[in-house]
C-alpha cells in the first residue's frame, strides 16, 4: 500500500469519526425536540438509529486505516456507507415530522400515513440505501480480510 492510499485511509477514517462525533452532538439536540415531531415513537426511532449510526461511524472510522482495499474501492465504501446510514436517518426523520410511513417502516410508524408523495419519498430513500449498504460493508468486509505481515495462523 503507497504513503498516498494511507494518507487517504486515515483521512477518511478521521471523517467517519468525525461524522459519528456531530451525529452524537445531533442526538442531543434531537432528544429535545421528539415530542414535537408528529409521530414522537418516529422521532425516537430516529434518535435511537442516530445514535446507534454514530457508533458505527465512529468504530468504522478508527478501523478504516486497516481497510486493504484500492483507491476506487475505498472512496466507493466510505461514500456509499455514508450514504447509506445518513439517508436511512432522514428517511426516519421525515416520517417523523410528516406523520408519514407506515407503507414502509409499519413498525416504526403504526397508523401514520402521510400523502402518495411523503410515503413514495420515504420508499425511495429507504430503498436507495439497501444496495449502497450493501456494497459498503461488503467492501469493508473484504477490505479487513487480512493484515499485512500476517500469516493467518494464531
């Protein structure tokens, strides 16, 4: 691996934990406003899944130096992982604050049903972020598959 792919690892490896850091700051802010949003048990949902995104941010962020992956592959993980957790939040959050998405988060949501277009939104932004996800921690998977210099016995 070049000086110049490390430099990048931990440059982006510095941001997740960065990006979990504002989300935790987020999560604060967020805890006092929940029971304004039109479905609170939504806004609690998107209180929980910021929190709980934020710690993966911040554990991705302090392994991503590991990541033994190519240039192309790592900017596709790191964006499509960041995609795909904070597109998840906002999908959680317009539900919440439109009273909106029992069409595709039924648990989450119970009886809130917003119009064909808050609930077609949502649908889309949560459909967008399977296939990024995906590709995401498959990449990180495969990028943690072995240390340099290690033998693969213990």
């Amino acid at each position: 691996m070049s000086d110049n792919s490390s430099i990048t690892l931990s440059r982006q490896g510095h941001r997740l934990v960065q990006l979990g850091v504002a989300l935790f700051l987020f999560v604060t802010l967020q805890g006092l406003v929940i029971q304004n949003f039109a479905v609170p048990s939504l806004g609690r949902a998107a209180h929980t899944l910021s929190l709980s995104t934020g710690l993966v941010l911040v554990a991705l962020g302090i392994v991503w130096p590991r990541l033994t992956l190519g240039v192309t592959a790592t900017r596709v993980a790191f964006w499509f992982l960041v995609y795909s957790l904070l597109a998840t939040i906002v999908a959680f959050l317009l539900a919440a604050m439109w009273g909106a998405g029992n069409s595709v988060l039924p648990l989450a949501a119970g009886a809130a049903h917003g119009t064909a277009l808050q609930e077609n939104i949502i649908a889309a932004v949560l459909v967008s972020t399977l296939p990024t996800g995906i590709v995401a921690f498959a990449l990180i998977l495969w990028g943690l598959r072995g240390m340099p210099g290690f033998s693969g016995r213990i």
